[in-house]
C-alpha cells in the first residue's frame, strides 16, 4: 500500500489525504449529530410523557380511590386507541399495591413484563413523578406518577406508563442522513475546487519544473528557469535550480581556467627541475668535503675546520666550524668538571656516612620518646573518664538535692496550711463556746420562768435543765478542743520552723553540689585538653620519627647515588682522556677507524649526567611526596 502511494503524484496524494481526513471529520460530525439529536429528542419527549402521565393520573385518582376500573380507563383511552400511539402500557394501583387496571399494546411489551417494571419503580417509593429509562427494557421510558396522599401521609396509589421511543429514534435516524446528504455534497465541492486548484497552482508549475530539470542533464544549460518571480515554494525550487544552473556554467568556466593553469605550472615545473639539478651538483661537491670533516670528528679530532664550499653553504660552513669549537671547548670543561665531580661526590660519601649515623640515634630516641608519650596520653585519658564518671555522679547528687528541696518547699507549704487551719478551728472553737454559754443563759432563764409558771412550767423546766446540762458539756468539750487545737498550733509551729531549716540546709548543700559540679566540670576540661594535646605532641612526634625514619632512607640513597656518581665521574673522565682538542692529544687509545657512527665516544660520559638528575630527582620527590612504603 505505501508502495503504491508512493507512486502517485502529489496533487493525487494531498486529494487522497484530504479526503481520507474530511470522511473521518464527517463520521465523527454525523455520529455526534445522531447522537445529540437523539438525546435532545428523549429529553423532551420524557418530559412530555411525564407530564401527560400527570394529567392521567389526575383524571384516575378518582377511579383509583374507589377501585373503578371504567373511570380509569377513561384516563389514557385516546392514546390507546391509537394504532402508532407512543403509549404501549398503562397500570394504575391504589395504596395497598393492588393493581386497578392494567394495559398493553399487542406486539409491543406483555403486561408482565410492564408489571414487573412498574413494581420495580414503585419499590423506590417515589414522592415526585419518576422517568427511567431501563426498567422497561431498550427502547422504551417508564414513569411513574404517585397519587395525592390520604389521611396517613402516604401516596393514594401510582400511575405507570410506558412510552416506545421508536418513533424518536427513526426521526432522529432520518434527520441525521439529510445532515450527512447535505455535508458530504459541500465536501465534495470543497474537494473538486482544491483539486483544480492544486492542478494549476501546484501540477502546472512542477511538471514544468520537471521538464527544466531534465534539460538541465541534458546539457542545456543557457535556457532560464521558469516561475523563479512566485514566493511560494515552488518560487524556492525554481531559484534553487536557477542556482545549479548558473553554478554549473560557473564550472565549466573554472575547469577551462583549470586547464590552461596546469599547462603554465608545467613549463614551470621543468625550468625549476634544471635549476634543481645544477644546485644538486653543487651540494654533492659541498657534500664530500662535509663527509671527509666528520669522519674526521667521528675518529675524535675535535680539531678539525672545514674549508671553503661555496657561497650557498657559507652558513653551514660558519654553523660546523663554531659547532665544532663548542664541543672541543664542552669536552675540555668536561674533563675539568669531572675530576671536580670525584673529589666532590667521595666528600659528600663520607658526610652522609656520617649523617647516617646520626639519624639512626635520632630515629632510635624518637621511637622511645613516642612511646613514652602513648603511656601519658593513656593515663590522662583515663584520669579524663574517671572525671567524667565523677561529674555525672555529682550531676546526679544535684538533681536528688533539687527534688529534696522541691518536696521540703512543699512540706513547707503543707505545713502552713495545717497551721492557717489550726487557727481557723481555734476561731470555730470559740465561736461554739460562746454559743454553749448562750444556751447556758438561756436555759437558766428558761427554768426561772417555768418555776414562775407552776405546775404547767414543771415540764418546760426538764427540758431547760436537760438543754443547760447540754450547755455545760458543750462548752466543757470545746474548752478542751481548743486546748488541744493549741497544743497543735505550737507543735505545727515547730514542725515549720523545723522544716524550713531543712529547706535552707538542702539549698546550703545544692550550692556546695553546684561549685563541685563546676570545679568537677573545670577538671574534665583541663583533662580534655591535656589528653587532646598529648595527642597533638603524640601525632607530632610520630611525625618525626617518620620523617628521621625517610631522612634515614634518603641518606642511605644519596650515599649509594655518591658511590654511582663517584664511578660515572672516573668513567667520564677516562671518555673525555679519549678525543683531541685545542690542538692536545690525550694519552688514552684512540678510537677505531672502522666505526662509522661517533655515538661510542659520546655515549660515555651520558651516565654520569644521568646520575646527577637522578640524586636531584630522588631527594626532590622523597621531599615533596614522603612515599616511603618500601622502607
């Protein structure tokens, strides 16, 4: 299928596109269309049957009440009689659930059926009038409508309808196949008017554009491009190809260019050959006499001057003969600094002889000194644990003095309030015996007066002399209370003062707690410091039993780069004894004349240089890096 697309022309693909995309855009349009026609449609034909259910019921509720079949009937004969009529069930029950009267449509729904479906609304109890769309099965509304309400507060009885929404689907169908008629003649119009116009704005100008292109590979390169003046794409392709176009002939200008270029460079070519070849000559001439100077060198006469060459090697000239200056003079040096080298490299063999020595006596002391130091630092990191132990015993010991003074403040207060109430019974005491001397009083006045009275005051006088004797007692058992309330006020007065010097003693010793808490604490620190110092000197001198143990490691390497420096000085020195310079000779054999390369001579005094940068380099990174894990 891609394939095949593929294929066809663009105005054919942006058609097809188009179309696919405008029949997919018209499905969706028709579907939601159907669907919002139908919608639209039910909602109001639920509320047309809703309310016409309302008006039946209305016009049963009078049947219903009496169980009148006829008088219901009456209520939806017209829809019944009608043969495409909505209305295909009708049910009226009165309040106790029996069904009144009941009718179905033939070939529509069964009365069991819209039974059962009235049952299953009428079950909800509903208080208003109720649609739904599924309780009689697809394709229908039921709705139920209660009746007015009777003495006891509950609905009469119930009106059920059911109502076929065929109608409403098919007219809803029918409208949405008019809308489709109707979009799918404007997207066709659409469709055909893009079509040719895309022919003529897009077909046109590309076929043309084609056709140029294949005059272009063909050679014709001097005919314009066409619709170059369009600002639209097109416009953009035929400048591109008016580019390649003029491009192209800018080429084949340059190739020509190209060509008689090469034929200039050609001739001059062959003129720079002849001039090569003659400065050839002259640099074999100039080549001889070097070879013969450096066989000369390479046998180890530094003595040697080369002669006159020619004018184009005059600086080569100039170059050798001060090369060969600077090297007799370097050798001479050489030899000079050798010997200085030897004797200075045996006096530095033995210093660090004895510098080796010496740092081991250091590293030994260091080592013992070190671990003295581990020994204090362990004590007074104990004495530092045992301080700590100490002040959180103290801690502990100020916490329990503080609680104790906090109970003796409240024994205290207790205390008071025992002495506020002795006092307040003292007050009570004697208010009762006053009151027993009042009753005393008059009780005795009460006796007088019966003795006046006589014989009708007999009994009257017993009575007054039973309340006096009361009296008596009364204020005899308060005098005794009160004697005992003041024996406790005195007793709850000691007790006080007792206790508030146990409060003053508690907050004498929580003072004293606090200043040994503080000296304790000023102990731990002073300790913590002390232990943190000797770590400190612990670390220090480990340090430098570790840099006496490196200084040892070095003095052992410099002593043995002093012996190596030593021996490469004496083989430097018998290397130099071999060349000839400053017009000398030296002593030693020669070298031999088979030996074509002048690397032997010169090689030999190598390790001695080498042997310097190495004692540097050791000791500079033993100094910088302190690896010492091999010692």
């Amino acid at each position: 299928m891609q394939k095949l697309f593929s294929k066809l022309s663009l105005t054919t693909k942006l058609a097809a596109i188009i179309i696919m995309i405008n029949l997919v855009g018209l499905g969706a349009i028709t579907y939601h269309g159907w669907r919002s026609e139908i919608d639209s449609s039910l909602e109001g034909a639920e509320q047309a049957w809703t309310i016409t259910t309302q008006q039946m019921a209305n016009i049963a509720a009078g049947g219903v009440k009496w169980n009148k079949a006829e008088a219901v009937q009456g209520a939806y004969a017209l829809y019944r009689d009608e043969s495409q009529g909505a209305l295909i069930y009708f049910s009226a029950v009165n309040g106790s659930g029996a069904a009144v009267d009941s009718w179905a449509r033939d070939g529509a729904i069964t009365v069991e059926a819209g039974n059962a479906a009235a049952t299953a609304l009428i079950s909800k109890a509903p208080e208003n009038a109720a649609a739904d769309e599924t309780a009689g099965g697809p394709g229908t509304v039921t709705v139920v409508v209660p009746l007015p309400a009777g003495k006891n507060g509950k609905p009469g009885g119930y009106v059920t309808t059911i109502w076929s929404t065929g109608t409403i689907l098919a007219a809803a169908e029918a409208h949405s196949l008019m809308l489709v008629g109707s979009q799918s003649a404007v997207i066709a119009i659409v469709i055909g008017t893009f079509l040719v116009a895309m022919r003529g704005l897009v077909g046109k100008p590309l076929t043309a554009l084609s056709t140029r292109i294949g005059q272009l590979q063909n050679g014709d390169l001097a005919s314009p491009v066409a619709h170059g003046d369009r600002g639209d794409e097109i416009g953009v392709i035929a400048r591109a190809l008016d580019v390649f176009r003029r491009e192209a002939e800018d080429k084949i200008l340059r190739e020509d260019a190209a060509r008689r270029q090469a034929m200039a460079m050609e001739e001059e070519r062959l003129r720079g050959a002849r001039q090569i070849e003659e400065g050839a000559n002259r640099q074999s001439q100039a080549i001889a006499k070097l070879g013969e100077a450096l066989e000369r060198l390479a046998s180890g006469d530094f003595a040697v001057s080369l002669p006159e060459i020619g004018a184009d090697f005059e600086n080569l000239r100039y170059d050798f003969n001060r090369m060969v200056a600077a090297v007799s003079a370097a050798i001479s040096e050489i030899g000079s600094s050798a010997m200085s080298v030897e004797a200075g490299a045996t006096e530095i063999a033995h210093s660090t002889n004895d510098l080796s020595r010496r740092t081991e006596q250091q590293a030994a002391a260091l080592e013992q000194t070190a671990a003295a130091l581990d020994e204090i630092t362990a004590t007074v990191r104990n004495s530092s644990l045992r301080a700590n132990e100490a002040g959180t015993l103290v801690t502990n010991a100020k916490r329990g003095a503080a609680n104790s003074a906090a109970v003796v403040a409240k024994a205290v207060g207790a205390m008071d309030r025992i002495q506020n109430s002795s006092s307040q019974i003292g007050q009570i005491i004697g208010v009762i015996d006053e009151i027993a001397f009042q009753t005393n009083l008059l009780a005795l006045n009460a006796g007088v007066e019966a003795a006046r009275a006589g014989e009708a005051g007999k009994g009257f006088a017993v009575v007054a002399q039973e309340v006096r004797e009361l009296a008596q007692r009364s204020a005899t058992a308060a005098k005794e209370i009160k004697d005992l309330v003041g024996a406790s006020h005195t007793e709850v007065a000691s007790g006080v003062a007792l206790v508030n010097e146990t409060g003053n003693a508690l907050r004498t010793i929580e003072t004293e707690i606090n200043k040994i808490t503080e000296s304790i604490q000023a102990i731990v620190l002073s300790s913590d410091e002390q232990s943190g110092g000797l770590q400190e000197i612990n670390s220090a001198i480990n340090q430098m039993d570790q840099g006496t143990q490196q200084n040892a490691a070095m003095v052992e390497e410099t002593n043995a780069a002093c012996q190596e420096l030593t021996s490469q000085s004496r083989r430097l020195r018998e290397a130099v004894n071999r060349f000839k310079y400053d017009g000398q000779h030296s002593s030693a054999v020669p070298a031999a004349a088979g030996i074509a390369k002048p690397a032997s001579p010169v090689r030999s005094a190598a390790p001695a240089r080498s042997a310097i940068h190495e004692i540097r380099g050791n000791a500079a990174v033993a100094a910088r890096t302190g690896e010492w894990e091999e010692f």
